[in-house]
C-alpha cells in the first residue's frame, strides 16, 4: 500500500448482515505503479472457522474461480472503478515529507451530490499546519487535516468532525489528490477522489472530486449547490468533467445488504443498443469496441435481455457473429 493511504468503507446494518459471508464496502487511496488516486468497491468475504490468519498468504486468482454473484459485482471496468491520468514523476521520498505550506490556500472543493445530479461546492482552507476547515451546507463547519506524501506529489485531507447548528458530532471524509510539483500559485484545478456518508447518513459513497483554486479569500465564501444544467461559467468544465454519475460516483446503501449483487445501472446495455447502432452504420470496428464494452460489463445476465433487441438490430448483429470469432465467443451462445 502505497505510504499506508488507502482507506476502507464497509456498509454495515443490524441485523443479519454478513449472514452469507460478504461484507460490501469501497475504498479509496493511491495506486502502486504509479500514484494516482484510485476508488472502487471491493468485498470482505468469510473463510471458514477452522483457517487461521496466519496460515493464509496474499494471493491472485482467476476471475472465473470466484463465486458468480462477486463476478457481477466486481466485472467491468470503467462503472465500479475509479482512477485519474494525471502524470508526473516521482521519485521516492528517504523520509517522510510535507509541503503544505507550498499548498497552503484557500479552495473549493467540487463533487457530485449522491441523490440529486447537483454540483455540490465546498469552500475549504488549508493551513501550513495542514489544519482543514471546510463550509458545508447549512452553515456547518468541517474540521480535519491534510498531509502529502510521495515527496510531496500526494495531497491526502481527512475531515473528522462537523459543527452545526452550535452541535459538534463525529464525520468522516477521506480525499486524495495528485498535485505533483506545484505549489498553490502553479494550481488552478487538481483533481482527485474522495470517500464519505451521504447527508442522510443511509449509503457509503466514493467519486471523483475537483479541488479549484480562488482568488476570493475563505471569509467571503459559502457553500454552493448547482444544477449541472445551469453552473456559472467559472464551474462549466467542472461540470463537464463530472457530466453524470456512470464513472463519477459510486453508493452503496446498507438496504442492498445481502440481496442480489446487481448494479443500479445497467451500463452493459447501454453499451450493446450503441454497438447496434454502430453496425447498421456499417461502423464495425466502432461497434466491435462497443461490443467488448457490454460484454466486460456482463451483458446479457440472461438470454431474454438481449432477445429484447428490435429486428433491425439483429440483422446486423448475425453478421457479426458469422463473421468475427471474438464476437461469436462473447455473444455466440444466445443466438
């Protein structure tokens, strides 16, 4: 794990949670190769009574070994997987390392509200003494901390406590930004990923986040909600960056405990009638690519989902399938 930074989130509920032995959550932190920030889901699944944990090593395994309903949960790539392109290098630090005061200043932190599709902008000062306050909604007042680390080209803030309404109560966020070399002067947007609570308390949520900076000083600023369809022209590529909620924001809500491992969203399909189209544009390298994106994202789960496709499609579709032994071996079985 890459200086100790990953953070885990498990979706907990009374009752008779765990009862089938996988306990669902996300996470968040900064990949190996390469530092880049990084969230997605994972699973906490039981071993039986009699395996002891020092008798168990770290191990990979075949996606195909693990039991079907994880295979849905986890198959994909770009909906229940998050991470960021920037680039830098990245030399190893001998020791541990702090730049915020090169970094110290205020920012707005912008991410996409969980139930609404709003563009949700948060005030937030960082000290040289890495101390974070941050305005939320209603007036609240967040504290936490902020460090770097990976010689300074890794801005970790955790946030762990609310003020509101003159009631201080116990709240946790984690952010994880990539800021290379730059210094708050060099900075007009970094971006990253950040795992929290919803407002209501009821789902673990984790997504992409943008940290802007501003030449407004932190007194004469106040949190702000936006419609994505009507932002100021100062957050219009913030809002083009998020642009929905398919590979920006992941939730899991403590009802979806141990029901079927399904996705809220059926991208697979989405990426299927696009291929379809593609064809009967006579774009088959296009739709072949799409192709692949619907099968990595486990469409069909069954054969009456893609039966669904109209007539017009189909025709196309065979030509694929007499002519493509890729595709043949995706698709082949339900034809």
């Amino acid at each position: 794990k890459v200086g100790g930074f990953y953070r885990y989130n498990w979706v907990l509920e009374r009752g008779n949670f765990f009862e089938d032995g996988i306990l669902r959550g996300i996470y968040s932190g900064a990949m190996r190769a390469n530092n880049r920030p990084v969230a997605g889901k994972l699973a906490l699944v039981r071993l039986e009574s009699n395996v002891k944990y020092e008798d168990i090593e770290p191990y990979e395994c075949d996606f195909g070994t693990i039991p079907p309903k994880l295979q849905t949960f986890f198959k994909g790539k770009d909906y229940p997987f998050i991470d960021q392109n920037d680039v830098a290098t990245i030399k190893e630090p001998d020791e541990p390392d702090t730049r915020i005061p090169e970094i110290e200043g205020t920012y707005i932190c912008c991410k996409l509200s969980a139930n609404d599709n709003k563009l949700l902008c948060y005030p937030t000062k960082i000290a040289s003494n890495g101390a974070v306050t941050k305005k939320g909604e209603h007036e609240s007042i967040q504290k936490g901390i902020a460090n770097t680390f990976k010689d300074g080209a890794m801005l970790a803030i955790t946030m762990k406590n609310e003020e509101k309404r003159k009631k201080i109560k116990d709240f946790f966020t984690h952010k994880l930004f990539f800021i290379g070399q730059h210094s708050y002067e060099e900075i007009r947007h970094i971006t990253g990923v950040g795992t929290s609570v919803t407002n209501d308390e009821v789902a673990a949520r984790c997504g992409r986040e943008v940290l802007l900076t501003t030449d407004k000083s932190f007194d004469d600023l106040s949190f702000v909600k936006y419609s994505l369809d009507d932002v100021p022209m100062a957050f219009a590529e913030v809002a083009r960056y998020f642009g929905g909620k398919i590979d920006t924001l992941i939730t899991d809500s403590p009802s979806r405990v141990n029901k079927t491992l399904t996705r809220p969203e059926n991208i697979g399909e989405t990426y299927f009638y696009a291929a379809c189209y593609n064809a009967q544009n006579q774009q088959y390298s296009k739709s072949k690519q799409l192709l692949y994106n619907a099968h990595t994202h486990y469409f069909p789960a069954n054969i009456s989902e893609i039966k669904e496709v109209s007539d017009a499609f189909e025709k196309e579709f065979f030509a694929f399938l007499k002519e493509d032994t890729e595709v043949k071996q995706w698709f082949g079985k339900y034809y």
